[in-house]
C-alpha cells in the first residue's frame, strides 16, 4: 500500500520567508510525528499528534514553528520568518494504533530538504 | 547527558564478521525500544522491535537490558547491505519517541 508521502521533497528559500511544508501519513494510521535532522546528526523530535488527543509540542524549537492536522490525516509543519540554522532534513512519520498493529511503531516518508539561504 | 546515547562508530567489519552496537536511555520509566536502520539521503525504515525477552529476526538480534537501562542490536554474518547508519529509539510515554544520533556500520568485502 501507499507509504508515508511529504512534499515538497526539496525546498529553497530566502531567510525571513515563510514556508510550509506538508505531510500524508499511511491511511488509518491515527499518530503523525514530525522530526528534524541536520546533516549528519540524529533526528530531533519535533511534535506529535494522536488521534483527537491535543498535540505533543515539546519539541518545537521556537514559537517560528508550528503544525496542524485537518481532519486526522494530512498534517502541515509552517516555519515562520525562516533562519539559516532551520536548514535540514524534516521527517514526517505515522503509525498505527489499532488491534492488531503495533502502534508506536513508526513509518517515515521521504523527507523534505529545506534549504534556507 | 542525552536521553537516547549511541557510539557514532563508525565500526568496519569485514563481511561475515558479527558486530554489535549498544544504545542507553536515561529514562528508567521508558517503554518501548526500537532499532531502525538510515541508509545515506534516505529516510529511516524499522529494523526491528526490541522486547523484554530479546527477539531474533533472521541475522539480527536484539536485547532489552532494563537493569542497565540499554538495548543492543547485534548482527551476524554482516553483508555489504548491512552497511547502514543504525538509530535506536525510546518510548517514554505517550507517543513521544527520542531517536539516538545513530552508529554507522561500514562492511567491507
């Protein structure tokens, strides 16, 4: 079936832009997860939401970010007034919590690379 | 000290040899523990969940040590596919995972 999808897959921008980016978890998987990585180092957690559950943002570096997910499924992560220090790999995963499934764990789509300059 | 600590390596086997890695967590109340294997530009893909008695998945094993509070991941005959980064994550609570920052493996022929 289809995978975890994010778009877009590369992303250049002008420091002081806004962008956004956008994540479609696996269908029926009621967790959707954010990270960060930069090159060469292991993945930061960013935010988490699970079903109808309020988020979990302990993760977000500065009130420049933000995220939300309409309707359960697709969810946006917005980088506000952008810094060359946002530059990275952002990760977006989903997993299952339904009988049967194992549900935390987590399925990752391709990546967005931004690329602030 | 960070919650999720891992040896960057890298560590370079040749094929066949058996090489393991280690992974420590400093939250005693953690959950659920996984290794997921990083090839180079790519996204994580699961490897492997690691449960309380130790599971074993072809050439891969892994052990849960909650006295010591680490998980390893240990893999036998190492092929060249095998070369890989590979991140351990923590489940603490909820659904919030902390990764570690990964341990590359190179196998070399």
């Amino acid at each position: 079936g289809a995978g975890v999808s994010q778009s877009p897959s590369n992303k250049v921008t002008e420091k002081g832009k806004d962008v956004e980016l956008r994540c479609d978890p696996i269908s029926g998987h009621t967790a959707l997860y954010w990270y960060r990585q930069s090159l060469g180092q292991g993945l930061e957690f960013l935010i988490y939401f699970q079903g109808n559950s309020a988020p979990d943002k302990s993760g977000l570096p500065s009130d420049r970010f933000s995220a939300e997910r309409t309707g359960g499924s697709v969810s946006t992560l917005t980088i506000q007034r952008t810094q060359q220090e946002d530059s990275a790999v952002y990760l977006c995963a989903s997993s299952a919590r339904t009988s049967g499934q194992a549900p935390y764990e987590q399925y990752f789509g391709p990546g967005t690379r931004l690329t602030v300059t | 000290r960070k919650e999720v600590e891992q040896d960057p390596g890298p560590f370079n086997v040749p094929e066949g040899a058996t090489v393991a890695f280690n992974c420590t967590y400093s939250n005693s109340a953690s959950q659920s523990f996984f290794w997921y294997r990083q090839d180079c530009r790519k996204e994580p893909k699961l490897l492997m969940s690691v449960y309380s008695s130790g599971n074993e998945d072809g050439r891969f094993t892994a052990q849960l040590n909650r006295a010591s509070q680490y998980i390893s991941l240990l893999i036998r005959d190492s092929k060249l596919s095998d070369s890989a980064t590979y991140l351990c994550a923590v489940r603490s609570g909820g659904f919030k995972t902390i990764f570690g920052a990964g341990t590359r493996l190179f196998v070399k022929a």
